[in-house]
C-alpha cells in the first residue's frame, strides 16, 4: 500500500521577503539551460546555486551555501507537519485556461517491483550520479517529484478542491505566465482522510524518474551505513506533488527530436526509406505537418527535411495484430523503426543526444531549426495520460524524453531536509 504523509518543510522566509518569491525559485534542473542557469544564478539566494551547484566540486560549495541560508534564516523551517496544494494556473497551447492542482506531501520510496510506484521512463546513469552527488552532500530534497494517482472515488480530489480555497502562504507567477500557489493543508482530520484515501491508489511518475530512483539508491546507502533497518528514517521518503490524472489542468506536450545526419547520402535516401515501411502524405510546410500529427492516428509522426523542402506524415504500412500500447507509439515507431534501424541510433547515443536533440513543442523545434544546424525535425505524439498509466502497469519504459507534462512543478517552493 502506499504511504502518503504529511512533513515539516523548510521554505523561503515570507516574514522576510514576502509571498511572492520568483527570485528565488526555480525551473527542474534538468530543464535549465546554460543561459537560463547564469540568469538565474545572478541572484545569489537563488535555489539553483543548490540544485545545480558548481559543477567543479561535487556540490561541497552548494551544502556550505545551504547551510549559510538555514544559520541566516534565508530558508525558515515550517512549525508543524503539514500537506500542501500547489495549484499552476496556465493557459494551454490552443489558449484554453487551466489550473492543476496536486498534493505536496512524502511519499515513501517503494522499489518498482512491488507494483505500488510505477516508472515509465528509462533513466540515465550520468544524471543519477549527478542526483547522488548533491543528495550525499545536503541530505535532503530541493525540488519535488511529480507522480500521477488515480482515485476512482474522487475523495482526493474533492479534499483538494475544498482546501485551495484556502490564502496561500507562497505565491509567484514565472516568465511563461504560469501562475503558482501554495496552500498549507493542517487540519489533522483532512490529512489524517488524504493519508488513507491515498494508501490503496496506484502512483505513477510522471516526471523526476531519475530524482526517485537516486532517492532508492540514496536510502539503501544510508541503511548500509547505519546498519539497521528496524525502522523508518527520513530518508525512506521522497518529497512528491501528487496529482489525479483525472484533473482538468493535466497537459502533456509533444518532445520532438532533431537531428543531424552526418551521412549526406542517407539523408537523401531517408524519404526513399521511409516510404519501404511507411505510408506517406506530402504536406505543404512545417505547420501542416504538425498539425496533422496531432490529429492522426497514434502511431503517426512527421519528417520535416528542409534542405529537400520535404514535410512527409509517416504512418506504419503494418502494425501486427495483437500489438501492445507501446507498439503503436509514435515516439516508439519513430525510436525503433527509423532513429535505430535506418539512422543507425542506438540506446547509448540516444541517451548521450548524439547528433540529437528533444524540444518541447512546435514553434520551439520551428524556432531550433531555422538556425540550419539540424537537418531533420521528426513531430510526435505525446501519449495520453492513460496510455502511460497502461503501459506502466505492464512493466515496460517508455524511450527516453516520451513525455512533457506542462507546467513544471518549480524547485525552492518547499524543501524536505533529511538531518535538520
């Protein structure tokens, strides 16, 4: 059963710098680029000086600068253990307005065999040495995990609705417009009902499968270190916002891949080849193309070759019957039919972004390839909500970068310190 409980959090002190706290914050690390990095890193309390450090000393500078804050009470703890809502209000890519609301709370670490937390997305090894590195010198998290529940008797989800009503205790609006706020859920009653309407639900990550998985291996270290596990500690939980995928405000984007071709003489047999395995509709530029991805069937996607002045929908000529949901992926057809047996990818260099690049939505990956540096833009799908939730149930992982839920949940908003 799942363990969903309240914590004591450490944040920003508002009596000090107020609600709104934007300087501070953050997007996830591994969304930050190295402009946005130094941008953001120009204030010098800002939350990325921990969760992204200095990448010359292993975070050594990152925990002594954590430690000033807490010694300055830049960072304040909370007085009581509590749950929160974090509630994004947004406006999604067609201009329809919209607001997620999840659950902030602990959520003790599960392995996946158990059934009970369901990954969907294969991890890399670099970036969990990267999250081992800054766990084992500040002991604690900095940013949450987002995980998918489903509650069919939308208890959870009333509970939620009933406390965001409540004056948020942080707020701030980020330079994509999203608007965040939190809410402080301490009535014990309501904690003690979301703890047992959580226990028999099904948690899918939606986003930080790296972040969970280090947070397993972190716990193991520490066991080993302490030597005994004749109870729970600290660090058998992992700080997560919780949220019902039956929420209005669930968005998930497309990842499109660019690519280079190093192979001139394959680029232009790429249509050729494509048209062996696949059947092809010639559209007229990038906006059409994109458009009719989005509104084909599942297992299509688009080539977009500017230097032939090609943009081809590609759909399967045969999909074996009886194939399963990830087969019929268009992420996955793309992945393994063209990337892997025609591009000659592999896992590792698809992990590594050789020659590779995956961009969140339609004009970014426009915006990417008018500086002529790629020489195709493959459209995808995203899957739906309920196409990760099946295809995780089975066992299987989804290729990397499948999915982007938007928007990110910020990192500084609330931190979960292990030893403090």
């Amino acid at each position: 059963m799942a363990r969903v409980v309240p914590f004591i959090a450490f944040h920003y002190n508002d009596l000090r710098y107020g609600q709104d706290v934007l300087r501070f914050v953050a997007p996830p690390y591994d969304v930050i680029d190295r402009r946005m990095e130094n941008r953001l890193k120009d204030d010098r309390l800002n939350i990325t000086h921990i969760t992204i450090g200095d990448e010359h000393d292993s975070y050594a500078t990152a925990a002594k600068r954590l430690q000033r804050w807490l010694n300055d009470e830049v960072l304040v703890r909370g007085r009581e253990p509590c749950l929160y809502i974090y509630e994004q209000t947004f406006k999604s890519p067609d201009g329809t307005p919209r607001i997620r609301s999840g659950v902030v709370a602990l959520v003790r670490l599960e392995e996946f065999s158990k059934g009970i937390i369901m990954p969907h997305e294969r991890t890399m090894l670099k970036h969990k040495a990267d999250r081992m590195e800054l766990m084992k010198a500040i002991g604690g998290d900095t940013e949450q995990i987002f995980m998918l529940y489903d509650d069919p008797t939308g208890e959870i989800e009333e509970l939620v609705q009933t406390h965001r009503k409540q004056e948020e205790f942080l707020r701030f609006a980020d330079p994509e417009g999203v608007h965040h706020r939190i809410v402080k859920i301490t009535d014990p009653e309501a904690m003690k009902r979301m703890a047992e309407l959580f226990a028999p639900v099904k948690i899918l990550i939606a986003d930080g499968h790296h972040r969970y998985e280090t947070s397993l291996e972190y716990r193991d270290w520490r066991r080993k270190e302490n030597g005994t596990t004749d109870r729970e500690r600290p660090y058998d939980y992992v700080m997560a916002t919780l949220v019902s995928f039956r929420n209005p405000g669930l968005v998930i984007y497309p990842t499109h891949r660019l690519v280079v071709v190093e192979d001139k003489a394959l680029l232009g047999r790429l249509p050729s080849e494509l048209e062996k395995h696949f059947h092809i509709d010639n559209l007229g530029d990038p906006d059409d193309l994109a458009a009719a991805v989005e509104g084909s069937p599942d297992e299509a996607f688009g080539a977009w070759i500017p230097s032939q002045n090609r943009c081809m929908l590609a759909r399967p000529r045969e999909i074996p019957k009886g194939a399963n949901r990830m087969n019929r992926l268009s992420v996955y057809i793309l992945q393994e039919k063209v990337l892997r047996r025609i591009l000659g990818y592999t896992l590792e260099t698809l992990d590594k972004k050789v020659n590779i690049e995956f961009v969140k939505g339609t004009e970014p990956a426009k915006a990417m390839m008018a500086t002529g540096e790629h020489d195709i833009c493959f459209f995808v799908k995203p899957p739906s909500v309920h196409e990760i939730m099946a295809i995780a149930q089975t066992g299987e992982k989804m290729p990397h970068k499948s999915t982007y839920f938007y928007p990110k949940i910020w990192s500084g908003t609330l931190l979960y310190l292990f030893d403090r």
